[in-house]
C-alpha cells in the first residue's frame, strides 16, 4: 500500500460510527412523506372529482405543478442543506409539507387546489429522496451504497402501506377529512424525527463569498456547465420519463389485451417488488463496473424490458416475469441516480449539485402523465408507446456512453472519503 493510499485509509477509519438512528429515522420518513404527499394522491384522485365536480385535468394538473415546482425548489434545497445540514431543512419542510396537505383538504376552488399542491411541492424538495441521499451520502461515504439501498428498500413500502390505509381511510371519511388524519401522521410522524434524529455532525460546504466567490464554488459552477453534467443529467432525465411512463401506463397496456383489471393490478404490483430486487442487486453491480459502465448496463436493461412488456402477450406467468424484470431495471435505477453525482464528481457540495442534477428528471416525472398521454395518441396504441419509451431508454443510455467523464478531486468530509475509486472498479470503467 503506497502512502497516499495509506492516507487515506487512515481517514476512513477514523469516520465516526456510522449513524444508524438517522437511517432509521429516514426510513421511517421517507415512507409517510412519500406515502401522503405522492401514493395517496391516486388513490383519493377519483373520490375529488366526483365530490369537486372539478375535471380530471385540473385535479392532475395541480398534482403536476405540485412536482413541478418541487424539481425547481429542489435546486435552493439543495444549497441550503449543503449550507446548514438536513436537520433544519427536513424539519422545515415537514412542517411545511403538513401545512399544504391541510391546505389541499380545506381547498374551496381549483386555484387553491393547485396552489396547495405548489406548496406541498416546495415541502417534497426537502423531504423526498433528494435530502435524504445528500444527507446519507454525506454522513456514510464510502459505505453509502449499502445505506442508499436500505433507505430505497423500506422506502419502497411507502405506496405497500398508505395506498391501502388511505382507501380504508375513504371508506369512512371523505377525502378531505382523509387528508386531514394523513397530515395528522405527517406532522406526527416526521417532525420530531427529522428534528430529533438527524444529528450527526454536519460540516458546511457553503461557498464561502469573498472577492466574488471562491474556489469551491467557481469549481461547483464549472462542474454544472460541464459537457459531462448536462449530457448526464439529459440521459437520466430521458430514461426517468421512460420508466416513470411505462409504470404509469403498465396497467391500461394490460387490461387494453384483454388482461382483467385485477390481474393487471398484480402485474403492476410485481413491478414494484422487482424494484427491491434491482435495489439489492445494485451493491454487487457496483463492486464490478464503473460508474458509465453500470450506467449504460441499468439503461439498456430498461430499454430492452420495456420493449419487452411491448412484444409479450402471454401466458400471464411470461407477462409477470417481464414485468418483474421491468421493476429491477427501475429499482436499480433509483439508486443510479442517487450516485451518479458523488461518482463522478465526490461528495462535497452533493446537495447543490444533485439538486440541479436531478431538476430535469422531476420535471420528466410531472409531464409524465400528459406526455404519456400524447404518445399514446401519437403513436395509436398502447403497445407502440411502449416501444417508443423503450427507444427513448436506449437514447439516454447512449447519451450516457458518450458522455466525457469529467472528474474533480473529492473535499474530504466527516474525517475524509478516497479521492479515487479503486483499482479494480476503475479498470472496469469505460
């Protein structure tokens, strides 16, 4: 082992221990934040209508603008949690996300409907995934594959749980009086935890303003105006649309071959446990690729599952097992996106730059419904959107290969991270 190596393995071993009580406290928020400011949104989306009279469209829409302006917010959310940590920021935005849903639940009109839902939107900037993984893959360094994968794994369950608990809520309730026992679980729930367990040391990566700025933060800007950050960011964005509509549209796919509802329903059930499957296999994908290597793997196995579920009409245990397979692609894929920037780029300032990062893609996720919907009618059937989502897949992992892998020295953080991947993970790299 040569100095520099020795060096650094001194610093990791001097990490503090790793903190578990956020993890678990992250776990356990991330699932009732997902769960009443995403999953039960479909489940109450009928019900709103019908009590409303509103149209469909403006119900959805709110839900988009809500998604929206979370992909915008995300980026100042992620300057603050790289200045001040995810504790006061997770807090905040709990506080905030329970005052939107009783703002949805009390909302007389559309326009209030769907100011509520930009406001719950500012809330899912700082307590989705995106705090989430900047505040693990701080605190975890090197480790924060394996600590990635069990928060994506539990938080996985987020739609297991409160999809059922809201419809059990609405067979007595009604949805405004749902929305209001969920903010109840929400405030309950995830503002002591983010207050209290998310407090393990913090070291500020603001930039520090002197004489325009600073090196870290020039560096930050170069890094996001490079060829490799926007062409990445591009790809991920074009595949989180792919696979984002394929799931949304897996069902009316289905039922329009004829497959009962109930079935289908299944089907897109299986989908979501192949997702914990793509999670667990994502840590030994990572021992032996790179990171444009397991980029491009994730990718194409995306494009040529979604193509898959487009060709095979049967027998129902052929259509699971494709779907199965769909649902990993996607599962590894999550964790993809939360590495890509520490992979290529190191841990410090991830906050900033995984906000603006990831922009793109959650602005792919809120056009998804009515994108979908187009290529749908553009391309004249199920089927044929399908296939074309698996064209726009297999584009982005293209993009992906032939973008120049730009690198930059890691700032070490929490008693340092190896400012190089290792040996054997970099010859395997392309």
């Amino acid at each position: 082992m040569d100095t520099a190596t020795a060096e650094t393995a001194g610093r990791v071993d001097e990490r503090p221990p790793a903190p578990r009580r956020a993890l678990a406290a992250l776990c356990v928020t991330q699932i009732t934040s997902w769960g009443v400011l995403f999953y039960a949104f479909p489940v109450l989306a009928g019900a709103i209508g019908s009590d409303t009279g509103w149209s469909t469209g403006a119900v959805m829409g709110a839900f988009s603008t809500g998604l929206a302006v979370s992909a915008l917010a995300g980026i100042p959310a992620g300057r603050l949690l790289d200045r001040y940590g995810p504790r006061p920021v997770m807090t905040s935005g709990s506080v905030i996300a329970t005052l939107a849903v009783l703002c949805i639940a009390a909302a007389p009109g559309p326009l209030w409907f769907t100011a509520a839902w930009a406001l719950a939107g500012s809330a899912q900037a700082c307590v989705f995934y995106k705090p989430a993984f900047a505040a693990i893959t701080v605190w975890y360094g090197p480790a924060r594959v394996k600590a990635l994968t069990t928060l994506t794994l539990v938080a996985g369950l987020a739609s297991t749980v409160f999809a059922p608990l809201t419809a059990a809520l609405t067979d007595h309730l009604s949805w405004r009086e749902s929305y209001v026992v969920l903010a109840i679980l929400l405030a309950v729930i995830t503002v002591p935890a983010h207050a209290v367990a998310l407090d393990p040391p913090w070291i500020a990566q603001a930039p520090t303003r002197r004489d325009g700025g600073s090196k870290r933060s020039t560096s930050r800007r170069a890094i996001m105006r490079s060829p490799a950050f926007i062409a990445l960011s591009g790809a991920m964005a074009l595949a989180t649309f792919a696979m984002f509509a394929a799931t949304l549209y897996l069902v009316p796919l289905l039922t329009g071959r004829g497959m009962d509802t109930t079935t289908a329903a299944w089907a897109l059930g299986l989908c979501g446990a192949g997702q914990l499957l793509g999670r667990i296999g994502y840590a030994p994908l990572v021992e032996h690729t790179g990171p444009t290597m397991r980029t491009i793997v994730i990718l194409i196995c995306a494009a040529v599952t979604t193509a898959a579920v487009a060709i095979v009409t049967g027998p129902t245990a052929v259509v699971f097992t494709v779907v199965i397979a769909l649902g990993a692609a996607r599962g590894a894929f999550t964790l993809l996106e939360a590495t890509a920037v520490s992979d290529r780029w190191g841990t410090s300032g991830y906050a900033t730059l995984h906000g603006v990062f990831s922009a793109p893609a959650t602005i792919a996720i809120a056009l998804g419904p009515w994108a979908g919907a187009l290529l749908t009618d553009w391309t004249g059937d199920h089927p044929q959107m399908f296939a074309f989502l698996a064209t726009i897949a297999l584009t982005a992992a293209a993009i992906a290969l032939l973008a120049p892998v730009a690198r930059r020295k890691p700032v070490p953080m929490l008693g340092g991270e190896p400012p190089k991947e290792s040996p054997k993970r970099k010859k395997s790299d392309v």
